[in-house]
C-alpha cells in the first residue's frame, strides 16, 4: 500500500497474507487523528513531560551528592542552577513536573472510573493546562522572591 | 456449559482467577505506577515548595536542612518512590517504541540500572548527611 488517495481509505484498505490487497475496516492509525486535539495532544505531553522530569531528578541527585561532598561541591552545583542553562532547565523541569502531576491527577480519576464523558474530559484538559501555567508562575515567583 | 468453556480456553481455571498473564504479573506494575504516583503526590509538592522558598540555601544551611531527621526521611522516600516510578514509566515508553526486541530489552536493563545507582547514590548522600 504504497499510497492512500483519501484519508478516510486509511482505516479500510489492507493486504491479505498472500499480498493481495482488500478492503476492509482496520485499526485507524494515528495520520487519520487531528493530533494537536485536547485529548491526544495531553496524552502525548504527560508521556513527554514525564521523560522531561527525568532530568529534574537527575538534578535532585547532583544537588544531595554536592551537599555531602562538601562546599566546592555545592557551590559548583549552585552555580550551575543560577547560570542562563541551569535556570531554563529548573523552568522546563518546573512546568513539566506541574503538569505531569496534574495530568497524572486526571489520570488517577480516570483510573478510577471518574471523568470519562468528552465535556469533562475537555474541561479537564484545560484545567490542566491552566493549572500548569497558573502552578508554574507562582513556583517561580516564591523562588524569586526568596532568591 | 462447563465443558464448552473449559474448551474454548487453553487458561486453568486457577490462572485465571490469579488473573496473571504470560508474564506471570498480572496488574502489578500497573498497580504500583498508581501506588508511587500517589505517595509522590504529597512529596513531590513538599520537596519543590521548599525548594521553591529557599533558593538562595548556603551550604550550611543545606547540609543542615537535609540532615534533619524528618527531612531526612522524607528525603529518602522521595528518592526511592521517585526512581522506581521513573523507571517503570520509562520501562513503558521503552515497550511501546524501542524495536527491535534486543534494544528494548538492553534499553530497558540500562535505564533500570541508572535509576537504581542514582538513587543509591542520592539516598547513601542523605544518609552521609543524617547519620
């Protein structure tokens, strides 16, 4: 199936085993998909940011063996944190971690049978992403305020 | 009615009840993806507002912070329920896409690997400090 004229074709044409090509219903693979929807755009972003928060732990590791290293240690660690890199890694990392706790939230809901109908599954979505961005701003806004 | 079912399934009756599949764990890693997730909910939210509130920590001030016993502790539950859930959610992106079956396999040892000897390594730096 080298070419699919229609879109909608996507979901019918197949092969049999012995090569032949026949038409009928298949899985709708994901080109059939508008994917930045509020559904599958967050599906996809709490799998990203949960990768993305990775390199916040790794962070959390270096910071904990820098204090029991000792002071030259920590203030490499601290340097590193407050240069122009550092900062916009702890900002990716904070936004990816609100969110990724916030849908993950959504998530346990749904994991327990809660949320399912599609205007609450697009209410929720957005409160997600409001949250994020609400979370977000005040996380650095203490941060700077202590700094 | 027994027999048609019985006949229908190559599963023992026991097996299903387990409800374990072919790799023997049933929901298990599902299940303690869910545990991990809401025990790190407190925590997480706890460790980022301190951190969040005390940027500008000095050395001291650290040492002193993570050494508290309490601190400590919560520390080092944050450690082990923040790599073991890591790992098993990069253990699944690794099972949806990494191809072929060796890459997956290796991938999969490895990221289990570094997420063990990274919170080895943050939790034996909590101790050096609370002990």
């Amino acid at each position: 199936m080298s070419s699919v004229p229609d879109a909608s074709d996507a979901t019918m044409l197949g092969r049999r085993t012995d090569g032949t090509p026949v038409r009928r219903p298949l899985s709708p693979h994901l080109q059939v998909y508008d994917m930045m929807q509020m559904t599958s755009a967050i599906s996809i972003s709490h799998r990203a940011t949960g990768i993305a928060w990775t390199a916040g732990a790794v962070l959390m590791v270096w910071w904990l063996v820098a204090a029991a290293s000792g002071p030259e240690a920590f203030d490499r660690v601290q340097w590193f944190l407050g240069s122009f890199v550092g900062i916009l890694m702890l900002m990716g990392v904070t936004a990816a971690a609100w969110f990724h706790t916030l849908a993950g939230v959504r998530h346990l809901f749904w994991d327990a049978g809660y949320g399912y109908d599609i205007p609450t599954t697009y209410k929720s979505g957005r409160a997600v992403l409001i949250g994020t961005a609400v979370l977000t701003a005040l996380t650095w806004l203490a941060l700077l305020i202590s700094w | 009615m027994e027999q048609t079912t019985r006949a229908t399934t190559l599963r023992t009756p026991l097996g299903r009840v387990r409800g374990s599949g072919s790799a023997k764990s049933g929901t298990h890693h599902w299940w303690m993806q869910r545990v991990t997730s809401l025990a790190l909910l407190p925590l997480t939210v706890w460790f980022i507002a301190i951190l969040a509130t005390s940027a500008g920590m000095t050395h001291l001030e650290a040492m002193a912070w993570i050494g508290h016993p309490v601190n400590a502790v919560l520390l080092l539950a944050l450690i082990g329920l923040t790599f073991h859930h890591t790992a098993s959610g990069l253990q699944v992106v690794l099972e949806d896409y990494a191809k072929p079956e060796w890459v997956k396999i290796t991938s999969i040892l490895a990221v289990k690997a570094v997420c063990a000897l990274l919170a080895l390594a943050a939790a034996l730096a909590v101790l050096r400090l609370a002990v």
